[in-house]
C-alpha cells in the first residue's frame, strides 16, 4: 500500500500485483474443471457464477488447511456520492454494518465470531466497501449465516444512526489534525472540479457534521447500493465451489435485486498546473506531484506501462531515488505511482524533505528526470529488471487465503471481474520501452498537474 497518504485515501493495496509465469496448477470441482494457465499470475482456476439476482460467486480453491478467507465487495464508495451535502456515507455503513440486526445484535455478532476462531473488519475507498472475514472453513456455512443477515436485514435506530453518525465525526476530526490528510483533501478538492473524486471517503465536513440529520436518507443509500448487482462474495480456501455456490444461493438468492444506477459527473480536461497547499510549522515539509492519468483498463498498454515507469523512475534501485535520498540525503522518502480506480484518476510522485528550502531544488530533480525519461532512449534493461521485480512482488504477497483474496478483491471492485488480475499481467508482458516513453509523454503533462505542498511558508514555496 502506498505509504505516503493517509488513511482516508488507502487503497487495498498500492502495491502493485504483477504478473509472474507460475507452472504449479490444480485441479477443481467447481464450475470449471480445467487447470490454471501456467502463464497466469494466479495458479489456481478462479471459479465464478452469478446468482440469479446478479450477485456474483467467485472461489478460489487453495490449499490451506482449516481456513477460508470470506468477503464481499461492494462497488459503492465516494465515487458514488453524488448528490449535493450527501458525502461520506459509503464511510459510514462500513461502521453502520457493525450496529446488529433483529437476529444478531453487534454482541451477538462478535461472540458467534469468537465461536467460529474468525475476524472481520471492513475498509472503504473511493470505489468500494470491502467486508472481509478469514476463519474456520469448516464454519463457512455460519460465515454466509452472519454476512447475508446483516446485507439483507441491517436494522437500526435513528438513536443507533445518529450514535454512529457521531463516531464518524470524531474519526474526521481525529483524521484531519494530521496535515497528510488536510493536504489530501484540499489535493482532491482542487484536482477535480465536477467528478466526485473531488471530495474524500470521509467526505466534506459540513457533510458529516449534517449527517446526524440524515436517518432517512442513510436508509435510501443502503437500499439504492447494497444489492446483488453491486455484490461480490469471494472465498478463497480450503473449501470446494460447488459447496460455495450451494451456500450462496441458500443464503443469498432471495436478496432481491435492485434498480439504481449512479450517474458520475466526467471530469473537464485540465489545462493547466493547479495548487494545494497546507501551512504548518514544525512538520516535514512535503511535495507531491499529482498528474491526471488514465482509467484502469486490464488490456490497456497504457495503463501497464504507467505502473512499469513507476518502477522505473522511483523505486528504491532508481537513480532518482539514489541521488535525493542516500546520495544528497535532502529527500526522506520517495514514492511515485499510478493509483488504480474506475474513472480518470491521479499518478502521485511524493517527497517528504529534510528541510523546506531545498522544495524547488527536489521539484526541479523531480521535473528533470521526468522529462529526461520523456525525450532520451529508456533502458530496456531496466525495463525487463523492473518487471521481474514487480513479478517478484506479486508471488511474494499471495501466500495465504486471506492475501490472495485481497488481491482478486482489489481488481472486482475496479472492474467488477477477477479475471483482470490475470489480464493486467499479461498487458504487462507486451509492455516495450517504446510504449512506456508514449505513456509518459502523453500523462506527464505540466498542464495536467496539480502541485501539493506542507511547509511553514504561506504558500507552497515553488
């Protein structure tokens, strides 16, 4: 995940998952019986039906003894709040799913996880609500009792409603005495004009302040986006798909499906570089570099080699890297990388800098190695290296139920298929310098930057 932003903007994982040619494969008795493709990332068949409400079903069969990873994705976040004084509350029903139903209170809830040796928690972003459990397989069956209870008969109070409307407040106000966040929010602010991007997941103050006022529309929003059509149920473990899928529909065929479809405004072109700025004393001063890039697309060339340049120009092996952080050590860290989202989005560079003044020094680095990998012959060594890592990366980081599913969960809520963790990475592999110095060309635009900064100055100091 990308360390350089807080909490209110993390995505699953900004780690890039990379491609990586694995021979190992296994055999299913789900709805498809042929072994996993050598050339894909994942070395298990991702096994996937809808239900006839639209939700979808995908398991992974892996052999991990006893456990079972068991989420569901809701493609519903801040993108999706588009009515005016009305943010934030794809944030608040990842706290308001917590509150109970008729048949399991919260107590009620957590003691029968406790009985069952699982744990479940939730996370939003800007496009999904992530509910996720790993626990006993063998209780899998209470698992899908719990979670289609609360997603089809959450039940609460306008005291419970405005309890936890205050809740959401104090995370704001908590959340916002970090600069990181305040700084984020005014980047989102300024970036995006129309698009819903331009407010955070916790939303805008004046909204979660009103949001005790909101009872009845909290329910309208839960009944628009918590249906079928927007579900994932994943599970992957030591179970079997058709035992999944059995239980699914057991559980979740008679959630009745809905009608609501959210209408995003689209982004204006932006012409020209835009400012963010936080003033604070006494904190390490910060720049970030924030250009306008592409929607994921799993087969656009584009987009994958956006995420090789991110390699490329600012990994810890990057000349980039070497020279402001160890060599001259005026830059504590550098992070540079595309952000995977459904619409036109962000590609984020990051510097946190020793003292404020070098700020115009570390940006004109910054700006002329960019241009340089713009104009001059890329290194197509390099490139190959950079791949290779980024696969390295990727077989490393899915090593148990709960890993791989949070790593298949990150591309369902972009693109609402599995499958396009194993496409992104076979974009990967047709990736040339060539397309990766066009890609840079045409994302690394100054006319399509917005420019963020903390320091003690007034202004950004640029």
């Amino acid at each position: 995940m990308n360390t350089f932003k807080i909490n209110g903007r993390v995505k699953q994982a900004f780690v890039v998952l990379a491609a990586v040619l694995l021979t190992s494969a296994c055999s299913s008795s789900g709805s498809s019986e042929a072994e996993a493709d050598s050339g894909k990332i994942l070395p298990y068949p991702i096994h996937q039906k809808k239900l006839d409400n639209g939700a979808n079903v995908v398991v992974v069969e892996y052999p991990s003894p006893g456990l079972a990873a068991f989420q569901i994705i809701v493609r519903v976040g801040s993108r999706d709040e588009v009515e005016a004084g009305k943010t934030g509350f794809a944030h608040f029903f990842e706290h308001m799913m917590f509150r109970g139903t008729e048949k399991y209170s919260n107590d009620a809830y957590n003691e029968v996880l406790k009985s069952i040796g699982a744990a479940a928690n939730a996370n939003t972003w800007l496009d999904r609500t992530v509910y996720h459990m790993t626990g006993n397989a063998a209780m899998l069956d209470k698992m899908f009792d719990l979670e289609s209870d609360r997603f089809m008969h959450l039940k609460y109070s306008v005291h419970d409603f405005k309890t936890e409307a205050g809740a959401v407040k104090g995370e704001y106000t908590k959340n916002n005495a970090s600069p990181y966040q305040q700084l984020n929010e005014k980047t989102s602010e300024v970036a995006f004009l129309e698009h819903t991007y331009g407010h955070t997941t916790m939303g805008y103050w004046e909204d979660v302040v009103d949001m005790p006022n909101q009872y009845e529309y909290s329910m309208q929003f839960f009944d628009r986006f918590y249906r079928p059509e927007y579900s994932t149920i994943l599970v992957v473990g030591d179970v079997k798909f058709d035992e999944v899928y059995q239980l699914a529909e057991e559980y979740f065929g008679v959630w009745e499906r809905g009608d609501y479809v959210t209408d995003v405004p689209e982004e204006p072109e932006q012409t020209e570089t835009r400012y963010a700025h936080v003033q604070k004393a006494g904190f390490p001063p910060y720049l970030e570099l924030n250009y306008k890039s592409p929607a994921f697309n799993d087969t656009s060339v584009e987009v994958a080699a956006l995420d090789i340049a991110s390699m490329m120009l600012f990994s810890e092996r990057s000349d980039l890297y070497k020279r402001l952080v160890l060599e001259e050590q005026k830059v504590r860290s550098l992070y540079g990388g595309y952000w995977f989202t459904r619409d036109p989005y962000l590609y984020s560079i990051a510097t946190s800098l020793v003292n404020e003044e070098d700020m115009p020094y570390v940006k004109s680095v910054i700006d002329s190695t960019v241009q340089a990998f713009k104009d001059e012959p890329l290194d197509a060594e390099l490139l190959e290296q950079s791949k290779s890592k980024l696969k390295y990366g990727a077989v490393m980081d899915m090593d148990s139920p709960s890993s791989i599913a949070d790593n298949l969960a990150f591309f369902i809520w972009i693109t609402g298929e599995p499958e396009s963790m194993n496409n992104i990475y076979a974009t990967y592999d047709r990736v040339t310098v060539e397309d990766v110095q066009k890609a840079a060309q045409k994302f690394f635009d100054p006319s399509k930057l917005t420019i963020s900064t903390i320091s003690s100055q007034t202004e950004g100091g640029l």
